[in-house]
C-alpha cells in the first residue's frame, strides 16, 4: 500500500463517518479507519493525533476564516449584530450536507469527550470575535459581551436549523432566536429609589 496517497483525508474522514455510524464512536479505532479508507496506521496519525480530532479537522481553519470576514465587515456599530451576520452568511454545507452536519452534531452530544472538546472550540471561536470587535474599536466589555451572546445565540439557531423538517433557511431561524432575547432580556431600567419612610412624632 502507497504510504501517501491522494486524497487519503477525505477518504479517512468519509470512512471515520462511516464506522462510528456503523458501530459507534467508542467501538471505533484508528487502524479500523485507516484499513477503511485503505491508508497506513502511520498516514493516518499524519493527519489526525486521535480519532476525536476527525470531527474536527475543520475547526481552525473555520475559525480563521470567520475572524477574518468579521475584521472586514464594513459595520460593526451593533456588534452582537455583525458577530451573527458573520456566522450565518458563512456556507455551513459546504462542510458536508446538512444530514451530515446533523449525524456529527449528535454523536458529538452523545459523547462527554467529544462534547468537551466542541465546548473548547466554540469558546476559542467566540475569543476570536471578541479580539477581531476589539481590534476594530469595540470597548472590550462590550466586545466580549457581543461575541459570547452573538455565537450562543448563533448556535442556538444552527441546532434548530439542522433539527428542522422544513426549508426554513438558517438566516430566518437566527432572526427568530434573536428576537426571543426581547422576551427575556426586559429594557434596562435605572433601579428605583426607595423613599425613606416619613416618621411620625
């Protein structure tokens, strides 16, 4: 077998797929993979250090991707605002079909290992935004503010978007999540005076 192969990466990651729906994430070793998309144990740990990373081979550069478009928004006066457009006008499925993104969003949840590291992930991707409003004028409180409600916000619709049985579009779907934050966060009011009881003689 060639120890380097064209396309051995997606092959790895078509096969990943394919054992842990077969026989579950945790039933599912390296050397089963790499036997399945017909590369050596050693290619397959040249691409990946652990069989958790597969699912996530695309996060740093979906990452430095989406930083860089928020750093070149040419608005960013409503920061929760640009940090949503940011996330939803990104094309989710060109990382795989929407069937596809739904199966990995489920065995992640599924898996408290796998889920940890998700959790990391979106924590590093929400620090980006929050260094890219900085960077672009934003008060740092505000600016961690906005990029932390703005992804939660985000992956609220996203969840819902690859759940749903319809063709409602992920933009759509985090409008409607953005206006529930008007049913849950009441207008800030200065808080009231209390008036000092009168007393009587």
């Amino acid at each position: 077998m060639p120890r380097w192969e064209e396309g051995s990466e997606t092959r790895m990651k078509q096969a990943a797929m394919e054992l842990f729906d077969e026989q579950g994430f945790e039933a599912t070793t390296a050397v089963q993979i790499a036997e399945r998309a017909r590369v050596t144990t050693r290619t397959f740990f040249r691409y990946f250090p652990d069989k958790e990373e597969i699912l996530f081979a695309d996060a740093d550069h979906l990452n430095e991707a989406l930083v860089g478009e928020l750093l070149r928004t040419p608005d960013v006066t409503q920061p929760i605002q640009a940090v949503i457009r940011t996330l939803t006008g990104y094309d989710w499925e060109a990382l795989g079909s929407r069937e596809t993104l739904y199966r990995r969003s489920r065995m992640i949840a599924a898996n408290p290992r796998l889920l940890e590291r998700d959790l990391i992930k979106q924590h590093q991707m929400a620090d980006g935004f929050r260094r890219a409003l900085c960077e672009r004028g934003i008060d740092p409180d505000i600016a961690e503010l906005a990029a932390s409600t703005g992804s939660q916000i985000f992956r609220t619709a996203y969840r819902k978007w690859l759940e749903g049985q319809d063709d409602t579009d992920l933009t759509t779907i985090t409008e409607t999540v953005l206006a529930l934050l008007t049913t849950i966060v009441p207008t800030a009011r200065s808080p009231r005076r209390r008036t000092p009881a009168t007393r009587h003689p």
